[in-house]
C-alpha cells in the first residue's frame, strides 16, 4: 500500500473538517464508494464491466449465470420441496452492481428451466442509488418477471425464503488498518492536511479502538489466529474485518432459511497474516488499472480487499449461518458443466465463429486461475425447521470427475 500524501477533493475535506480531521481508515473507505452524492458507487461513476472500470464475472457476458443457473434451479427444486406448493421463493442479490447477474441469471433460467420461474422474485439489495438506477434501466425487458429493490432493513420486517447470492460484495464492506510499529499494534488512520491552501490526506498511526481489540481477541481465543504473526517486520499492516458482523446480522434477519452463496476474493489466514504479507490485501481499481495507491482518486475508484475464510466462517456461524463448503471458481464451475460448455460452443463454431470465440474467451476467463478462477464459492446455509435432512452436498461443490 503506497501510503503517500495524495490531493483530497473538496467534498472530502468538508467531511473530514466535520469529523475533526482524523478518521479511522474504515471511515474514510466508506466514504470514498458510499458517500450519498460523490462515493464512487453512489454517484454512479465507477462502471463495471470490459469497457468500465473493473471486470466481474457476470459482467463479462451470459457464460457465468448459464452455469450458475445450475445451481440456483438445484436450490429452488429442494426449497420448493420443504414449503408449500405456492410459496414465494426469493433470490436475493446483494450489492447487484451494474445488476449483470440478475439479468443473467433470468435469462439463464427462463432458457432452460422456465417452469421454475412462476414462484420466483427477484430482490436487488443495493445501497446506492446511482446503481440501483442503472439496475432498474438494465432489467426493464424483463417486465414479465416479478422484481423489486429492497434493503436489509425493510427485508428483515418481512423476512423471505430463498437464495442469497453476495458476489463481490464483501470485499466492497469498509475494512480496518493496523499497523505494526517499534513493537506495537496501531490503528491505521486518515488525517486531512492543509498546506499551502490546499488540501491533502495522509495515513497517521492511532490507537486501537475497542472493536478492533474485540475482533483481535475474537480472532485469537477463537481460532488461533496470532495478528500480527510472529516476528513481523517494522512496517507490517492488515486488514480486520471489523464490520462482517454487522453485516451477517442483518443478513440472518432477512432470509427464514435458505442458502447464502458468496463469492469473492478469500483466504486462509495463514496466507492472510503471514509475515511476508507485509500491506495486506486491499487495492483499488479505476479504468481497468490496478493501484496501490488507496488514498488516491476517493470517489472515482473502487477499493477492495480480500476475505479471510476463518474469520467469515466464525462471524457467518455466529449469525446462524451453517458452513457448508467452499471452492475455487475454476472448480466450481467445472462441476457445473465448464467444459461440455467448451464443447459444444466448439461444435457450434461454424454457424458464427466471432460469437464462439469470444464465448469461448469469457469462459476461460471465468477459470484463470491468475485471475477470475482464484475467486472462493462459499456456502453458508441457514436450515428450515420442517426441512427433512439433507446432507449431500451441492452440485458446485462435487468433484468434476465425478
Ligand atoms: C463490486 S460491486 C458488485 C458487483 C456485482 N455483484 C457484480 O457481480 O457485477 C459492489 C456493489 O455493491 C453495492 N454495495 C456496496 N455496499 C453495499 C451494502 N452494504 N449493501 C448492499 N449493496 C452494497 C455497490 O453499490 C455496488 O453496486
């Protein structure tokens, strides 16, 4: 993480004046995508997709949902099995983007299995309004369907039953810094700077707050994890989690039971806090670049930063999640058909050759393992009082050779 002094936009300024100069890193992160009028979502600058700022997978064309559709009609077959013939089943998307994935995602199942659609919804969950409007101009075709926009806190007085997708989401959610200096644990914090009648923003070392020891103890007496590890060099920073919990909460409360299937950039805590990870994980991305530079551009970039898989699982058990599995994208995608995809996009490459190497392009893309294919699939699961046990696991998770 570049942690060098960068120019801050007036709209920032006038926010961190009002906060007294100094905010915790978290602060500012939420501030710089999720600021009503200028965070880089909510004004709606940042685009997703080849020609915006950052790919994701939905984003890259119908391939992905084709697949994932697979395992979304599995899910609704077994819900539909456990409530009443005429229940609604809701398939919650959580941070919808440019909403690529529901739209996918419908034309997948209305293709292939349209007699699951007649007790279906569609929820978009989406927190800023610059995206909700490009969601609701992308999904006007579908007017045959049933679609709504909600957020936790209207769906948790009305809980639902369904499917709950957060696909690049989590890594979206502010994040804590810490810091490891002459010996000491410090909170990564940003503090406005004036000089010469400009404005700048700085990273200055503070004190841990309450909830960060909270979250380092949790992480400690809970799973053994040691942050910072062993010996870590002068210099040595992270990230924590610190508004997860939060998060699952209001999650728990919305859905009655169901599956909740993340995907997202994760990893072990010991690849997470080893020592050689020396500036975490978090980057930001604007015009299909990578940066370092997080303080850099507030509100025209997205900053992201990877999951850690114990601690996601502890917070997600601790809000009645049950953890089911978790994959590779590569993998995933492979148990659920990847290759006889491959197949018969080759078979049919003589009726429209430019159409099936570009198809052909984004499934590869999906499975790079330098890239889209390291995303984790993780499945949490909260059960149905009159569900019958099911143990067998889902289609994404079975082995490929299978
Ligand atoms: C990286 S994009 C997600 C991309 C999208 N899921 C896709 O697959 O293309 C993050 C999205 O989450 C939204 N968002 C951020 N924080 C959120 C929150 N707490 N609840 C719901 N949506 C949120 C952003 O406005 C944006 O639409």
């Amino acid at each position: 993480m570049n942690c060098s002094r960068v120019k801050c936009p007036v709209w920032l300024s006038d926010l961190m004046h009002e906060a007294g100069g100094t905010v915790p890193f978290s602060q500012f992160m939420d501030w710089a995508l999720n600021e009503t009028q200028y965070g880089s979502y909510s004004s709606g600058k940042l685009r997703i997709g080849k020609t915006g700022d950052f790919v994701t997978s939905p984003s890259l064309g119908p391939e992905f949902c084709e697949l994932l559709s697979i395992q979304i009609s599995e899910w609704i077959i077994e819900i539909e099995s456990n409530c009443n013939k005429h229940s609604t089943i809701s398939i919650i998307d959580i941070g919808p983007g440019e909403g690529d994935l529901t739209y996918y995602l419908i034309a997948a199942l209305e293709a292939s299995f349209p007699h699951l659609l007649s007790n279906i919804e569609f929820v978009l969950v989406e927190i800023n309004d610059g995206m909700r409007m490009r969601q609701k101009k992308k999904l006007m075709p579908f007017n045959n369907v049933k679609i709504r926009w909600s957020n936790f806190g209207e769906l948790s007085t009305n809980p639902v039953t369904g499917i709950m997708i957060a696909h690049e989401i989590l890594d979206a959610l502010p994040v804590d810094r810490i810091v490891w200096l002459n010996n000491k644990l410090y909170l990564q914090c940003v503090k406005l700077i004036n000089h010469l009648d400009a404005n700048y923003l700085e990273l200055i070392n503070s004190k841990l707050t309450g909830k960060v020891n909270n979250f380092l103890n949790l992480a400690k007496k809970q799973l053994g994890i040691q942050i910072p590890p062993k010996n870590p060099r002068n210099g040595w920073s992270s990230e924590l989690h610190t508004h997860l919990n939060d998060w699952f909460k209001l999650a728990s409360s919305c859905l009655l039971n169901g599956p909740l299937l993340i995907i997202d950039y994760a990893m072990e805590a010991r690849r997470y806090y080893q020592t050689s990870r020396f500036e975490g994980t978090l980057i930001s991305y604007r015009n299909q670049k990578a940066s370092n530079n997080i303080l850099a551009d507030p509100g025209l970039s997205d900053i992201t930063s990877h999951l850690c898989l114990e601690t996601l699982n502890l917070i997600a058990e601790n809000n009645n999640f049950k953890f089911i599995g978790e994959r590779r994208q590569g993998l995933s995608l492979l148990s659920l058909g990847l290759s006889e995809k491959l197949n018969s996009i080759q078979s049919s490459a003589s009726d429209n050759l430019e159409l099936a190497l570009s198809r052909r392009e984004n499934l590869l893309r999906l499975v790079d393992p330098i890239c889209l294919g390291e995303f984790r699939w993780i499945m949490y699961d909260k059960p149905s009082k009159k569900a019958t046990s099911n143990n067998s696991l889902p289609l994404f998770l079975l082995d490929p050779l299978d």
